[in-house]
C-alpha cells in the first residue's frame, strides 16, 4: 500500500493527470464493491463447460483422465460395496474430482469408506453456518458397460460448474461442494456423513446444515411413453416441515427469477408410504430424523422417483445406453429423447443463484482495499496541494 515516504519520492506529476489515474482505479474497483449480486456467478455458469465436466464423467473407465491404469475397456463407476472394492472407473472419477476441486482453490478433503469428495468454501462471517450443493458420483450396483451420462454424471458435473463459479466469489456462510459415493447401494455416502460428520463431530461447523440442493438426473427431462410431455424438474422435500418448504421455495424463487424457462413441479405425494419421492437420492439421509435431526434439503431431478421406477419415464436408466454418444445413435431410441444441456445449464443457473443468495455473497476484500487507497491517496494529494 502506498506509504507517506512513497507518495514523497514521486517524481514531479501533472496533478490532473495524477488525480485521473486515481480516479479510474477507483472506478474500476466499484464492481468489487457492493455491486455484486447473486447474478455475477449466476451469469457466468457457462453450457460449454458443463457439457465438459458431464462428458469427462460419463467416459470414467477408459482411462482418459487417470492414464492407462484405470482403462478397463468399458465405462462405470461401481463403488457401491465401498471404495475398497470399487471399479477402476469410479477411481478414475475420484482423481479427477479432487483434481478440479483443488484447482478452483478449494479446500479438499475425501470422507468415509464410499469416498465422498468435499470441497469447502469457508465463510467470512458465519463459517458455522453451512450450504450444501451435492451430487453422486458413483454408478451403478454392479461393474458392468454403464456409464451412467445422466444418473449421475449430470448432477455431479452441475456440483463441478457450481463450484467452479461460486469459487471466485467471497460468501458469509460456508458453501461445501459435495460428490457423493455409495449412492447405488441406498444413499451409502451420505449416511456415512450424516452419521459421521454432520451428527457426531465436535466441530459445531460440522453440524448446522442449513440447506442442502442434491441433483440426481438433470439431462434427460420428458417421458419415453409419451415424448411431447412437458419437460420439467421435479423437487423433492418434506413439504410439511417448514424448513424443507422455506428452502424449496427459496430454491423456486430464484428458478422464476435466473431461469424462467424452467418449469418446476414441487412433488406434492411425499407421504411416508411414499417416503421414496423425498428419500431416494443422497438429501434422505439428511431428512430422515434419524436421532431428532432434520436438515432442509432438496431433491432435484427431472423425473420423480415414481414415474422412473414404476411408469418407465426413462428406458436408458440403469442401462449401457445412458450415454450421450449411445443415446443419440441408437436406433432403438423410439421416443427420440436425448440429453437437454440447456435444461441442465438452467437448473445449476437456479442452483447457483439459490446458493449465493442464501449464503449470502460479500464483496472482495482486494476490491475493498483498492477503492480505500484511492480515497486515502486523493485525500492526501489533495491536502497537500492546499498547503
Ligand atoms: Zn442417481
């Protein structure tokens, strides 16, 4: 920063020259400062990128990422019977997480016996306050040709593009990017971190969880039995608890506000005989009020699970064929239903915007620093001129 002695053996300037230089600095540090809202990181989620990170994910197994070690001829993300255990191409995909995490500045950090991969964006102001976007990474129940483009290389790649630009941003609350493992063996992962990090640690940090967007399934929006219906997201909470509605709601709004295009139907059957439509992916454990504790959480994915278990609304599910390449060359596909990247790109655009609202976005500190040392030089060349 400048210092008296500094502005002092400044060689002799034109004063108006001086005081412009100043001036454009300081106009150039007022987008750091105050201006930002939830908009600067929604307007950068880029479709390219995403569409990088969805196909990186969805070819795990051939070795391209992770070398030749981890090509195993056919692509899969097995870990369902713990990492220990687990095929070459969920390994391959858990380099390449921690990989991008930590070039993004995150801290990092691999939990529990299924290797769920946490990035942390701590808070300035309420650290102990945590947001949490998440989704699995692993696929499937068995090591077999599945690549698994959208169940769940799309909600993962959209937790990747999150962090990606919310990472260059400052926020009150902690944000932690979660990938899940495990989640094909009924929520494996996440279990193992309600249990282990949310419920039993001492770090209060730890413990207050207050609101956690899952994706599971973003690419593939409309139904094979009937390919004109409408093509949109579905959300799954617990809509009698006011937390879970508050936070849908939140998550509602900003969809109204940075995707207007998106359709959101809320999943209103989430009786306990259909526990599943809230239940079936990686927010469960977290709702589940297993010791007292609910944690507002959100399922978000483009069919519920009721329409893709029992009304067959995604034929490629579980199957070889979910794949993009596989998808958009199989004769077979009478529906004509492909992978939706805009779709996709307008759920992490909503996801984003709910997140930097809620944990609250700061300006950069540099931002703050910058203006401050305009303000102080022009104050003292101003004085000094006087004298
Ligand atoms: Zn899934």
């Amino acid at each position: 920063m400048f210092s008296r002695k500094a502005l002092e053996s400044y060689p002799p300037c034109n004063a108006l020259c001086f005081r412009i230089v100043v001036a454009i600095l300081a106009v150039l540090s007022l987008p750091c400062f105050g201006q930002i809202t939830p908009w600067n990181p929604v307007n950068q989620v880029s479709q390219t990128q995403y569409t990088a990170y969805q196909l990186s994910l969805q070819n795990m197994g051939l070795g391209l990422y992770g070398g030749p070690s981890y090509d195993q001829g056919y692509r899969n993300r097995y870990n369902a019977a713990g990492t220990a255990n687990a095929s070459l191409g969920f390994n391959e995909a858990r380099l390449f997480l921690k990989d991008q995490f930590t070039a993004m500045g995150l801290a990092v950090s691999e939990q529990g016996a299924y290797s769920n991969i946490v990035a942390e964006l701590k808070g300035t102001e309420n650290p102990q306050q945590v947001y949490i976007i998440s989704g699995h990474y692993d696929h499937r129940e068995d090591n077999t040709d599945a690549p698994g483009g959208d169940d769940n290389a799309s909600g993962t790649a959209g937790v990747l593009e999150a962090a990606r630009v919310l990472s260059q941003y400052h926020f009150k609350s902690t944000v932690r990017f979660i990938a899940w493992g495990g989640e094909e063996g009924w929520m494996l992962g996440s279990w193992d971190y309600v249990r282990n990090v949310v419920k039993k640690n001492s770090d209060p940090a730890n413990q207050n969880v207050a609101g956690v967007l899952n994706m599971d399934m973003i690419l593939r929006p409309g139904w094979d039995s009937q390919p004109d219906h409408v093509k949109d997201l579905d959300l799954g909470t617990r809509w009698e608890k006011a937390g879970c509605l508050d936070w849908a709601n939140q998550f509602r709004n900003s969809a109204a506000l940075y995707a207007p295009d998106l359709i959101v139907n809320p999943i209103t059957h989430g009786s306990e005989s259909e526990y599943y439509e809230w239940y079936a992916s990686d927010q469960g454990p977290f709702m589940r009020m297993e010791d007292g504790y609910l944690y507002p959480s959100l399922m978000i994915a483009e069919n519920t699970a009721n329409e893709i278990w029992y009304k067959g609304t995604n034929a490629y599910y579980h199957t070889f064929n979910d794949a993009s390449d596989r998808l958009a060359n199989d004769p077979n596909n009478g529906s004509g239903i492909t992978y939706d990247y805009d779709f996709a790109t307008n759920v992490v655009r909503t996801a984003v915007g709910t997140i930097a609202a809620a944990a609250v976005i700061v300006p950069e500190p540099s931002g703050l620093f910058l203006l401050l040392g305009c303000v102080l030089v022009l104050r003292r060349r101003t004085s000094r001129t006087a004298q």
